[in-house]
C-alpha cells in the first residue's frame, strides 16, 4: 500500500479510472447521448481543474505568503528553488485548464455566447453564470499575465535586476489577494447559477 500511495502518478490515474468506472455507471442519469457524457467529463474535469486552482490559490495566500517572513534565510531557497515554482506551475496550469473546460461547457451546452454577453435576463441564471465566467477569466489573466511573470522574477527563474525583483513583488502580491477576493463571488455564481 505504501508503494501504491508513494505515486502520486498511479494514484491520479486510478483515481481517473474510479471517477470514469462511475460516470459509465450513472450514464441515463443526465442522459445516455454522447452529448450528455461529454457534459458529465467536461464538467468532473472543470471541478478537478478548479479546485486545483483555487486550492493552490489559497495555500499560496494562507499558509506560503504569510509563513515566507518567518522562514530563516538560508532556509528559504528550499521553498523559492523548489516548492514555489512547483507549485505556480499547477497553478498557471490548473486556471488555464480550468477555463478552458468551463468555457467548453458554456458553449458545448449552447449558452457561452449568451453568458458572456449579459444576454439574460435580469438576475437569471445566464447573468450569474455569465458574472462568474468574466471574474474567472479576470483571475485567469491575472495569473497568466501579472502573477507569474512577477514570479519569474521574483525566483530568478529570468534574469531581473534587484530593482525589477523588489516592484516585482507588490504586484504579484495585488494580483493575487485580487483573485483570493474574487474567488469568492465567482465561486458562488458558479455553483448557482443551474444551468443545464
């Protein structure tokens, strides 16, 4: 067991084969047409991709920002070396894949276009659902665009001056306490807004 569980890569795949073994074993619940299973796919890997983003969100504004201070210099290039760009790589990777799948659902089930344009009515499920997709699109370029190329220069991942690193900083800093406010609002416009 322990063998089986030290991997992390065999555990994700048998927990591929679970998740798949139970979407073939409910299949007539939302529908036995190949549209409706490739809802149910797209939808379980948007949540998976989602929680591997917001997650990863959250530890970096929990627990690895605010511990950063306290952790002694010459103890610190073990997280800046090694575990923090581990971690923004499944963070940049988890939002754009996240995204991706969620803009896939909108448009798979015919309602992107309208989400994204406010085409609802009032405050209907289009509107929230469409408010969510706009405030998940926004975290998303705040990642991919303000995030991570402060990163690479706050880790010497690319070649920054001390200047470059120190204003590199506060703007990864904004950027991220920004998604951390609005993963808030986007995450309950996500999870009711009903749409089929």
């Amino acid at each position: 067991m322990a063998k089986l569980f030290g991997n992390l890569h065999l555990v994700l795949l048998l927990g591929i084969v679970a998740a798949l073994i139970v979407i073939s074993s409910f299949t007539g619940w939302t529908g036995e047409d190949g549209k409706s299973i490739a809802d149910d796919v797209f939808r379980w890997l948007h949540l998976f991709f989602g929680v591997l983003w917001i997650g990863l969100l959250y530890y970096l504004n929990f627990v690895q920002v605010p511990t950063m201070p306290a952790i002694p210099a010459e103890q610190k290039g073990a997280v800046t070396g090694h575990i923090a760009p581990k971690v923004l790589f499944f963070f940049r990777w988890a939002a754009a894949l996240t995204v991706l799948t969620g803009l896939t659902i909108a448009f798979h089930n015919g309602y992107g276009a309208q989400a994204l344009t406010f085409g609802g009515t009032g405050a209907d499920g289009i509107n929230l659902i469409g408010t969510g997709m706009w405030l998940a699109l926004i975290m998303a370029f705040n990642v991919w665009f303000i995030i991570w190329p402060a990163q690479k220069k706050i880790l010497g991942i690319v070649e920054a001056s001390t200047e470059e690193k120190a204003s590199a900083g506060p703007r990864a800093l904004i950027a991220s306490r920004l998604n951390v406010l609005l993963s808030l609002p986007m995450m309950y416009a996500m999870v009711s807004a009903n749409l089929g």
